[in-house]
C-alpha cells in the first residue's frame, strides 16, 4: 500500500534523464509493482468513502473515514521512523506488506458478505492505515537503495509521477468496477494489487554499503534523539510550521468529496472516482510544470501558489452543482496540492542528513497527517452544523490567511546546505578503555578571544549551539572566566559514551563551517577539548 511513490516531491535539479533510473532492474520493478499497488489502494480509498455514504451519509462520519484513515499515520510515523533508521529495512517492509494484504482481503470478504457497518468501515480504514504507517517512513528512505546517487533525483520524479498515474487510475477504476462488479470488487483488487509489491520486495536482494562503526541506536533512544533533532532544526520546523498550515485547509474537499459527489451534482460512485481521478490528473499535469513554477517562484512562493490555489478550488467545489464545475475545482485543487507537497517534501528532505532522515521525513508525516486528520473532522463537523458548500468557504477563507501568517518560515529548496558527514571531529583521548553505556558525558571546549569581540563570539557559538543538539546534546551552556576576559567555556552533555562517538559521526559540512566561524574570532591558538565521564565507584 505504501511505496517508493509515495515521495511526491518532483525535485529533479541535474542528475540523470527521466528515464535513467529505470535502466536499474531493482528500479523498475519496485517502481512498477508500486503503481500497480497504488492504482489498488486509491480504488479502496475511494470504495471506502462512497460505502460510508451508503450506510451513513451524515457529514460528520463520512469525514470519519479521512480522520481513520489519516490518524494511524500521525500515531505511528515517529515510531516507525525510528524503526526504520535502526533496523533492516527490507524486512520491516515485507512484513508490513505481508501484514497490510491480508487484512485488505479480510476486508473484503466482510464487504463481499455484507457484514460492514459504519463501525467496522472505520476500524479496518484504521488498522490498514496503520499498518502503511509503519512502513512509510522505510519507502520514504528506500530509494537511495534502488538507485546510485547521481540518479537519485530522476527517481523521485518518477516515483511521483507514478504514484499520480495511480491516483488517475485508481479512482476511476474503483467506481467503474462498483457500478459493474458490486462495491465488494474494488477491495478485493486492492488486496490482489498488493501482492504484487510483495513480490517484489521478495525478489529484491538490496546491495548493502559497509557496515556502521558504531552498534545501532536502541528503540526508545533512537525516538529521542529523532525527536530532539527536529525540535533544534529549524529548516526542519520551518517545513513543519507551513505543511500545518497548508493541510489543516486543504484537507477540507478530500473530506467532503464523496458528498458533493452524491448531493451537490447527484452522482453515482463513477461520478466520485471521476473526480478524485481529476484531482490525480491535475496533479500529474502540475508535476511537468514543477520544475518551471520552482526556477521562478523558488519554494516559499510556490507554496503560497500552491495554497492560493487551493483557497480558489475550495469555493469551486462549493459552488458546484454540475460535473464540470467540479472537475474544474478537481483539476485545479490537484495542481496546487503537488506543488504545495512537492515543495514541503523536498524542504524536509534537503534539511535531514542521513542518518536520521527516516526519523525527520516520519516527524514530517506526523504533521502532514496530523493536520490531515484533524482538519477532516474539523471540516466534517463544521458541514454537518451549516452545510457542504459553507464548510468549503470558510475553508478557502482560512487557506488565503495562512498564507501571511505562515511567511515567516522559510523553505529550503535544495542545494543550500551541505549534509556530507564531514568527519573532521578528532577522535578522543582516552587513557583506558570506556565502556559504551558509561554516562552521562561533560564536554568542555575552552575558547579565548579578543574581548572585544565577545557579542561576535557569542553569536556565532549559539549557531554553533544547534549543532550540539541536534546531534545528540541535551544540555548546553557557555560561559566566562570572571577573572579572565578572554577566557570562555561551552559545555555540553551527552547521554552516554556511545551517544558522543555517534556525535563525531553525525556533524556535517555545514556545521564544520559555523565552527570555522568561531575559530576565526579567537586570538589565540585552537579551541582546548576535554571530555569527562560520570565517575563510578570501583
């Protein structure tokens, strides 16, 4: 269900032509049992919201699916990063997949048998998302692994391009095979779609790179340290501030289409996968304009594009009472919605280094469905005390005010910073051997300066303070000799020995020239290393 194609963000500066990534066989088979996957899971999507409509098509609990389906996803992300960066990764997809299969047939056997009530609806959309959340912050990572690294981008263009495709499909074909087959058909071929990307992960023997020095994170650390990461990366809470923003509104038509498919334009179930696959189309179409729209209006403005844009399909999809209003309003919401995500994914992905981007992309989900979800229920509540096409203005109204409110936050759109681990931190010097899980650990650096450069000083090593903890620090501070002016004393402290030896493998280009910013404003010398350990009795 979830698959390389998920990364919808269509950034491709360089790197190699559209069609090199497809000259690697692992490529080309994992991308096109992915498509095949995704054109399944968008006929369930939509299935799944035109039966809510049937048993109940009170606005509130048709939205309910979007919210049951968008939750697990904010629930499990951050966990299942953190799975994703420590272990193998392969393993963790087959199993989810595996997982995700059977379920879906399970599903569809108890649609086929007419046992599905408004409840059961809700908790399978539950626990299907579910289990797609543990394994996207994998897919989102895998890439990497199917392609080398100068045909990285291209891949990433195809994998959105051929998640798109599916969105076109899909819904199409879910409510083609609803009218025909019955609304049991389109979940059964979702569940035989997914076994082809069970075969494939089967078949795919991943070339590893050299194994790591250091032993991998353990669990609840690794969540720790991910989280703590996020909080002292601003491109990353950047990214997260405006993605907030733009789904929390956004999510207000994915909510409420299957109702003005069936109320405002009187459709039947192709009527709705017609809709959601003119939304696909618009996305499609907006994924060959990216790259134009990105050169001329760089990541913030294509954001604000992207939002303004949304804002103009969400009062369409209010005023619709006829089909062409509606495609209208499905067209022009998908090409904002890509580039809006295209914009959001690649600020998150360029702000990560690598080894903690599964725990970084899962923080961005986190929001990204967070928002999702919440907005559902709230647009679902808000349709269900006035009306469809209200609940669609205020929406638009909410989309255009946080276009100013957001501005402040700004977006990286790649190539700004370099993530290279830089490897320049000496190892340190020991006089016995130390046990790994010995700490915590004091880390002084001791710096003297012209005073009178003490505000330019202090500056730069508050730069410099970030680094320290987002790479593992949970405790900083500077501070100066009283009898010595020149004199100054940054601290920091690590959780344990191992914590600090990952710390000399997580600091990057980037960071090495904020140190560099800092050596220059010393008067003397080169900063004085010491590292003390918690002192055990023997």
């Amino acid at each position: 269900m979830a698959t390389p194609a998920t990364r919808s963000d269509a950034h491709h500066p360089g790197g190699g032509s559209a069609l090199s990534p497809f000259r690697h066989r692992a490529f080309a088979v994992i991308w096109a049992a992915s498509v095949i996957s995704n054109v399944g899971t968008w006929m369930y999507a939509a299935a799944s919201g035109w039966l809510m409509t049937s048993l109940n098509p009170d606005p509130l609990i048709v939205s309910l699916v979007q919210v049951a389906s968008g939750l697990p996803m904010f629930l499990i992300a951050i966990p299942a990063g953190a799975l994703a960066d420590i272990v193998d990764r392969r393993r963790l997809l087959i199993a989810g997949e595996a997982a995700n299969t059977a379920i879906a047939a399970i599903f569809a056997a108890l649609v086929a048998f007419g046992l599905v009530t408004p409840l059961v609806l809700l908790l399978f959309a539950f626990l299907i998302a579910a289990f797609a959340g543990m394994t996207m912050p994998a897919w989102q990572s895998v890439t990497p692994s199917l392609v080398p690294k100068q045909d990285l981008q291209a891949a990433i263009a195809a994998n959105s391009i051929g998640f798109n495709i599916s969105r076109v499909i899909g819904p199409a074909l879910g409510g083609l095979f609803t009218s025909a087959f019955g609304i049991a058909a389109p979940f059964w071929v979702n569940a035989a779609a997914n076994l082809g990307i069970n075969g494939g992960l089967l078949w795919w023997r991943p070339h590893w790179r050299g194994g790591a020095r250091l032993p991998a994170e353990r669990f609840r650390r690794a969540i720790r340290t991910g989280l703590r990461h996020a909080r002292h990366n601003r491109h990353l809470r950047a990214t997260l501030f405006r993605s907030i923003g733009f789904f929390l509104f956004a999510s207000a038509y994915w909510a409420l289409l299957p109702l003005i498919a069936r109320n405002q334009i009187a459709g039947g179930p192709d009527v709705y996968g017609l809709l959601l696959g003119a939304i696909g189309a618009g996305a499609i179409a907006g994924t060959f304009a990216l790259p134009y729209a990105k050169a001329k209006l760089g990541a913030d403005r294509l954001v604000a594009a992207g939002t303004a844009g949304t804002a103009l399909a969400l009062v369409l999809f209010g005023l619709a009472r006829n089909l062409p209003t509606a495609l209208a309003a499905s067209l022009l919401a998908g090409a904002a919605w890509i580039a809006a995500l295209s914009a959001l994914n690649v600020s998150a992905q360029v702000a990560l280094p690598d080894w903690v981007r599964a725990r970084g992309l899962a923080i961005f989900m986190t929001a990204y469905f967070g928002a999702h979800t919440v907005g559902s229920a709230l647009w679902g509540q808000v349709a269900t005390l006035s009306s469809v096409p209200l609940a669609h203005f205020i929406a638009a109204a909410g989309a255009l005010l946080v276009i100013p409110l957001t501005s402040r936050w700004h977006l990286l759109g790649g190539g700004e910073i370099d993530l290279a681990p830089s490897l320049h931190w000496p190892a340190p010097i020991v006089s016995h051997d130390i046990e790994q899980d010995r700490g915590p650990v004091l880390v002084t650096v001791e710096y003297r300066i012209d005073p009178a450069k003490r505000q330019a000083f202090l500056a730069a090593l508050d730069r410099v303070s970030h680094e320290r903890r987002r790479d593992g620090a949970y405790r900083w501070g500077v501070f100066e000799d009283t009898a010595d002016p020149a004199r100054f004393v940054e601290t920091f402290l690590v959780e344990s020995w191992l914590e600090h030896l990952r710390q000399h493998e997580r600091v990057t280009n980037a960071d090495r020239v904020l140190e560099d910013e800092v050596r220059r404003l010393l008067c003397e010398g080169e900063p004085k290393v010491t590292h003390l350990v918690a002192a055990e009795p023997e």
